[in-house]
C-alpha cells in the first residue's frame, strides 16, 4: 500500500513516537494535498511534541474510534508541521462536510474559543 491510497478513507490511525521509541496511535481525519496528506490537530497536541522530536510517521486505516484491522497494511512517511490556511480549512471542509464544522465548533467550545490548529504534512518522500 502507498501513501495516497489513504487519501479516500475517513480515518487513519496515525502513530507517532515518544523519545523513548513508544508508539502513540490516535484516529485522525486525513485529505489529499497534491503527493501529500494532510492531518489538521490543535495546537499543542501530543502527537506535535512528539513529531517534533521525531518526524516518522505510520498510518493504517481505521475505524471513527481508532480500531485497526488485524490485517491493515502499515504506510511509513515522513510529516511535518505548517501553520493552517483557508485553502487547507477548505480541503476538510469539502471530504468531512457538516461532521467537520460540528466537529470544530465543539473544539472552540470546549477552548474557550483558542481553538488553533495546526497541520501535518506526511510525505513519502
């Protein structure tokens, strides 16, 4: 399996690694940029501090609540991290629909409004 062939599913496990070398899995949105995927997440997220220290990746397809096949091939890359545009808010906008803006105007609830988000960009190269 390649990188872009996640690009359709609704959600990916992405696992990260603490310093130590533990993986941290989390279901996550994903949507096609071009080679690329991205993955939208607060600010301050776990999963920022830890690709921070480590810019490996691996992503399997999973359930809304994060349950992965026994058999879901593993996709290894490479992310980064890029502040949010109006472009990208779009991308997730047109794949999650309503689910998406629901989604965030709990998040700027429950923040007190400090809903920031940041993206990761996960390549293969």
């Amino acid at each position: 399996m390649q990188l872009l062939d996640l690009a359709d599913v609704s959600f990916v496990s992405l696992t990260t690694f603490r310093k130590t070398g533990v993986p941290v899995s989390t279901p996550v949105w994903i949507v096609r940029d071009g080679d690329d995927l991205l993955v939208t997440t607060p600010e301050g997220a776990g999963k920022l501090k830890r690709l921070r220290n480590n810019p490996l990746v691996e992503l399997r397809e999973c359930s809304r609540m994060g349950k992965v096949a026994d058999d879901a091939p593993v996709v290894t890359a490479a992310a980064s991290e890029e502040a949010e545009t109006n472009r990208v808010v779009d991308l997730f906008k047109r794949k999650y629909k309503l689910e998406y803006r629901i989604m965030l105007g709990i998040e700027r609830l429950a923040s007190k409004g400090n809903a920031r988000r940041i993206i990761m960009r996960i390549s293969d190269r």
